[in-house]
C-alpha cells in the first residue's frame, strides 16, 4: 500500500498509518551531503522521501532518511531571528522554522532545512504536526489488520541456512537441545499456560531426573516464581543455568529441598552461584546513556572541549559499565570452560543483566552463537522468551519513564567490543549490530513489542510459528493468527535492500572446523569432575570478584560450610595451584582484554551525529596526545615499582602486584596468546622487533615471573657523539 498526493512522491505505508502532513523542496542536511526531497510526518513516524527517482525496491522504513515517532528524543525548530525552540505538544510555534532537528534515541541527529521559496506555511504545518504526533503515536497493527507482506522480491542470501528459531514452540526448544547435546536435560511444559509463572516462556529446559510434579515445589521459593532453569550446555559437561534470587520468606521442607537440589546441581559435583551485583545496576546504565548521549549529541546540553572530551567520556561510566561486563562473562566463560561445574546466574528479578551475561557467555564460548543465524537466536531465547521487559527499558511507554534502561543496548556495545578484538571469530558485521540496534525502537515489529511470551499471546490463541525462514524475503503470518500482525525484526527483507543486507555478513568470518556439540577438546582433556582439588559432594560456592568462596544455600545456614576451594579463576588470576601446568584455553573460547585502553567507544553508533567525525574530518585532538603521554607515564612508573622488588623471578605474582598490574593495563589476558598472562607494550612493538634490535624486552613468563628491565646502554661522556 502506498500514500501519494499530487504524483509528486510516494511512500509505503503500514496498515492505519495515515499521513498527516508534507512539506516538499525540504532539504536533508547529513554526512553525505543535502539531499533534497519531501518531509512527511504520519501518525507513526516522520519520513524523507528523497526527490530523485525511487529504487525498484521500496522497504518500509529508510533508517537513514525516517524515524519512529516514538525514537525521537526531542524535537529542536530554528530560525535566524529567534533562539532555537524546543517543541513539545504544550507548547506553541510562534515563528516560522528554517530548520528542523531531530534528536533521536538511537543516536541519531535529522536535520530538515527548509528554503525560503515559499515553504514558510508547510514548514509550519510540519513542525506543529510532528510535535503532535509524538505524544499521540499508534502502533501499528492494533487494529486487527495484518502488514502487507508483498512488498520486497528479493531471495534471501543464505538459502539452507538453519532457521531463527523463535522458541514459541517445544520443536525449538528440542531442536536446540539436541543441538547442545545436553545430555540429562529435557524440555518441560510445566508453564505451556503461564500459570507457574507468567513473565517465563512456555517452555523450559529441566533435569531428565525431574518430574513436572517436583519441578512445581521450586517455583515458589524464587522471586516472581521465576525458577532456575538451564541456559547452555558446554561440551565439556558444564551447564549455565538462570534464576530469580531466592525468595526471603520461603521455608521449603525436605522434599522441597531435595528439588531444589536436583535443580540447581543438574548432576555436577559442585554449583557456583554467580550473581550480577559486580555488575551496574539499571538504574546506572540508564544514567550512563543518558551522559553518553548529551556528549555524543551536540546541541541537547553542548558538547565538551577538545581537551577535555575524553574525561568527559569517562566521566559518563558507559565504557566502565562495558568492561565490567566483558570482565564478568570473562570469569564465568573461564570457569566453564575450565572445570566441570553448573553455574547458576543469579539476579533478583532474572531480566535484566542475566540476559545480557547468559548472552556474553555463549558468545565468548559457543561458535555457533557468533554465527547471523546463531545470534538472532540467542536474542531470541535469552531475551525475548526469557522476558525482558522492553517496552519499559527502551521508553516505549510513557507511563513507565523511571523503568528506562537500556541494558540490551549495553549489550549490543559489549557485542561490538568482541567484534573488534575478535574480527574473523564473527559471521556479521558492525553494519548488523548497528541496524539491530536501531530496529530497537521500531514499531513496525513485534520482537520488541512486548515483555514476555504471555502478554505478546494475550492478543490471540495461537502461538507464533516456531521458526522464521525468510522466504522471497516475505512474511507469512499463520493463518487465524492474531498476535502475528506484525513480523519480527528477523525479516530483513521488509526494511532494508539486498545489498543493504550483504553488508551484515562478514567475508572474513572463519567458522573453523565442523565440531559435534558433544565433542570435547582434546586440549581440554583432564577437566572432569575429578579435578576439582578439594571439592566435596553436593558443594556450593559463590562467585565474587574473580573468586570462589563457600556459600551454602539459604536452606543449608545450619550446616558447616564446605571446605574452601584452592583455585579461584579470575580475570587477573586466571591459574592453577602453584607446580601445576597452566590450563591451555580451549579452541572457539573467546577471551577478550578488557582492559581500559581496549575498550573503545562506538564510533559510528555513537557519533553518528557528528558527520565530520566518520568521515575523519576532524584534527587531531589534543586529548589524545595527552591521555597517550599520561599512559606512558604510568607504565614506566609501574614498571620501575616492579623492578624494585627482590623477589625472586620463579616465584608467583603476588596478589597485590596482580591487581596493581591489572590496573596500569601492562599485563592482561591476551585473546590470542595460549597462555594466562600477556605483556602489552605501548604502540604495539613486538617483542621479537625488540630483541632484533638489540635490546631486550620486558617479558613476563607463564608461571608469572617479574619482568626483566631492558640492557641499559653503555655510558658515554659528554663529547660523545652517537647516530
């Protein structure tokens, strides 16, 4: 279906989408240059219709020209003769704007300039309707009608590919675990009609030990009723799980206790509790994005100065709130990985930073997970089927202002960072994560829409279809079908071109070797239950900072804690007793440096309103001249303490000299090196160019010797003359 008036221009429009007003001879004012075309605002969001000839392909919505009433953050009019204005609904226009900005949520800066030929009255018009039409936006949809899903001929690249799997169905859930080879596992309808647990999905991955009618004494001892269910299976027998904190009142009796057990341990010997309070609370990644996107976005609030954009960076916490993450998923990857264990994530509402965690560790330990096809259904099963509420922490809905946080765009930047450190380890591209991350504030798909399974079936009896497979790049809702007026945000085909979606897969992706989920390294190999050192039957240890200390379950207060483990994997002290040979990472474990340096910004993401800055445009900014000197700086001043200890080169780091090495960035997991420990020396010299040159290199061994400082240079005297 598309809108036209005069034969002038053209727009696809969804179902009850009408367009309210238009202005054209507006000019789009971007990176590439001013595009002129015609503005359009309707009652779901404002479009830019370029004047040139349209392409034969037509998607419904142009990321880089259109934007969803509900993504627009503010809405700025100017003029030469008065001060910029900021519209609102309350508000009234009292002069004739010559330019429109548009400050969206993802990032963005729309900038609409209007000429003086005569367009002062549309101008007018278009800005009092968009102000309008952001307070009283529809979502599409609600009506009853479904999208019109002709629209976009072209066949998907990857024919045979394996489908999305939307995890609506138990099919999905089989599939995924035959998939892992999670062998003592099954899938569970206890909760097909929510009436266990509502924000849950349908179906859940349980012991094989555990009946449904056990299975149903667990639910109450958790908060929201959310129990512990798996997540992933490693190859090596480990398995994540995620639960609800435990509920404070619960007193379960010895039945009740028995489940729980059985639950919890899935068989392993031992069972580590790691929860998320290392980790920034909603409360602070909204704060965070909030400072982030004042910086990012001149205009809202101003931008800081050159010498001090770079404190100022760090001064919103954004990049510190990723390093913490990748730091966390780190040490429970590693655990995973290294011993056979069952790890239970635990927040006390299960839905918010478990998801982004569960989701970093599988893509730091399963290949599959790094794949296009893998990925989209990770967000599926650890976010949408897992409940996140995204309507609330996106600011879909304006009666839930304070819930806003945007955790699932922190993780989208955590995906990115491994992108950047691990380029061939990925099937997709930065072109995907960031069209991900601006189809978060699309209406016009449903994956986004809702905060669980329950509330997105409230609409109609049938569930969604248990795949997506894109087909002619259309969408075939099921018949009789109500909830699925809407596709998911998987049919790339509806929004963006084939050449458009060439660029989300990566050529230099290298998907290694075929492997069978149930195949162990044999690197790997002397990693089974027997080698955890001290380790009782039944134990309980809580992860906390890169350390394992005892923590017996709340029903357990009364019994002696376990014996104390020896060895605490952490991201600075990731290895065994002393004597004992170093554990090689296995092959397809990801281990990113998270260290501050290594840690970057997004650049087109989040500076994508700055267009000097992607096209590299800007001078060299003085604060990075300065933060590269203070650095280097604080390298030589820790590698002079270093040098100033006796002690002697065999022996082990001690535990203060690890943190102080940890923190002055000198010394941390390298992502390719086969050991714990890595040296990183400023402006990447290797040390082999080092050594040819002459002069020896600072190294740190395996088993955490001190460095050695350089040969010094003969002295000379003072007529000495050297080249």
């Amino acid at each position: 279906m598309s809108a036209a008036r005069g034969g002038l221009w053209a727009l696809p429009v969804l179902p009850g989408e009408v367009v309210l007003e238009a202005a054209r001879g507006v000019r789009h004012r971007g990176g590439g240059g001013s595009v002129r075309g015609t503005l359009l605002c309707t009652n779901v969001r404002v479009a830019f219709v370029p004047g040139a000839q349209p392409p034969s392909f037509s998607p419904f919505l142009q990321s880089d020209y259109s934007v969803a009433l509900r993504c627009i953050r503010t809405l700025v009019a100017a003029s030469s003769f008065t001060k910029p204005t900021v519209l609102t609904a309350a508000s009234t226009l009292t002069f004739i704007p010559e330019e429109l900005a548009l400050f969206c949520r993802d990032f963005r800066l729309l900038r609409f300039h209007f000429p003086e030929n005569g367009l002062g009255l549309q101008a007018f018009q278009v800005a009092n309707a968009i102000a309008q039409a952001r307070e009283t936006a529809t979502w599409p949809g609600d009506s009853g009608s479904h999208m019109d899903a002709t629209l976009g001929d072209d066949e998907d690249e990857e024919e045979g590919s394996p489908p999305t799997l939307l995890f609506e169905s138990p099919q999905d859930w089989e599939r995924e675990l035959q998939r892992l080879g999670a062998v003592g596992w099954r899938v569970s309808a206890v909760n097909e009609r929510f009436d266990m647990a509502p924000s849950l999905p349908r179906y859940l991955w349980v012991p094989s030990a555990l009946l449904d009618h056990d299975l149903k004494r667990t639910f109450a001892h958790f908060q929201e009723r959310r129990v512990a269910r798996l997540c992933w299976h490693h190859p090596n027998g480990s398995d994540l799980l995620r639960a609800a904190g435990f509920h404070a009142a619960s007193e379960p009796g010895s039945e009740d206790i028995r489940c729980l057990e059985v639950l919890l341990g899935a068989g392993s010997r031992l069972c580590v509790l790691a929860d998320t309070a290392e980790l920034p609370s909603p409360p602070d990644i909204q704060l965070a994005h909030l400072r982030l996107r004042a910086l990012c976005l001149p205009g809202e609030r101003g931008a800081a100065a050159d010498e001090k954009w770079l404190s100022a960076l760090e001064g919103t916490r954004w990049l510190e709130h990723v390093r913490a993450c990748l730091r966390k998923a780190v040490e429970v990857a590693s655990l995973l990985a290294g011993k056979r264990c069952s790890v239970v994530l635990q927040e006390p509402s299960d839905r918010d930073l478990s998801c982004l965690l569960a989701s970093l560790v599988q893509l730091l330990a399963d290949p599959h997970a790094r794949t296009l096809r893998g990925f989209q259904s990770l967000v599926q099963r650890e976010w949408v089927a897992a409940g996140h509420p995204f309507p609330q922490r996106l600011g879909l809905r304006r009666d839930s202002p304070r819930e806003e946080s945007p955790v699932f765009l922190l993780f989208l930047d955590c995906t990115w960072q491994l992108l950047r450190q691990f380029p061939a380890a990925f099937g997709f591209t930065e072109a995907y994560l960031l069209a991900l991350h601006d189809s978060t504030f699309l209406p016009y798909c449903s994956t986004f829409l809702f905060s669980c399974q329950w509330q997105r079936g409230r609409g109609g009896a049938q569930p969604r279809t248990q795949t997506y497979t894109p087909v002619s790049s259309l969408w075939d809702p099921p018949p009789g079908s109500a909830a699925c007026r809407l596709p998911p945000v998987w049919a790339w085909g509806l929004r963006y071109s084939r050449q458009q979606r060439a660029r989300f897969r990566n050529p230099a992706w290298d998907p290694g070797p075929v492997r069978t989920p149930d195949a162990v390294d044999p690197q790997n190999t002397g990693t089974p239950a027997s080698a955890w050192s001290g380790s009782s039957s039944g134990a309980v240890l809580a992860l906390s900072k890169g350390s394992l200390t005892p923590q017996p379950f709340p029903w357990r207060s009364g019994r002696p804690p376990p014996r104390l483990l020896r060895w605490a994997p952490s991201l600075e002290t990731l290895s065994d007793r002393v004597g004992d040979p170093i554990p090689t990472p296995p092959r397809g474990l990801l281990l990113p440096c998270a260290a501050g340096p290594s840690v970057r910004l997004w650049r087109r993401c989040y500076l994508r309103g700055l267009p000097e800055v992607q096209h590299g445009r800007l001078a060299p900014c003085p604060a990075l001249l300065v933060e590269e000197l203070a650095l280097l700086q604080d390298r030589l001043l820790a590698w002079q303490q270093d040098t100033a200890h006796t002690e002697p080169a065999s022996s082990p780091l001690a535990p203060s000299r690890q943190r102080r090495v940890a923190a002055t960035g000198r010394v941390c997991w390298g992502p390719r090196h086969p050991g714990p420990w890595r040296f990183v020396e400023a402006r990447g010299i290797s040390r082999q160019k080092r050594r040819g040159a002459g002069q020896a290199a600072p190294s740190l061994t395996q088993h955490g010797g001190r460095p050695q400082p350089p040969t010094p240079l003969p002295a000379r005297g003072r007529g000495d003359v050297r080249a």
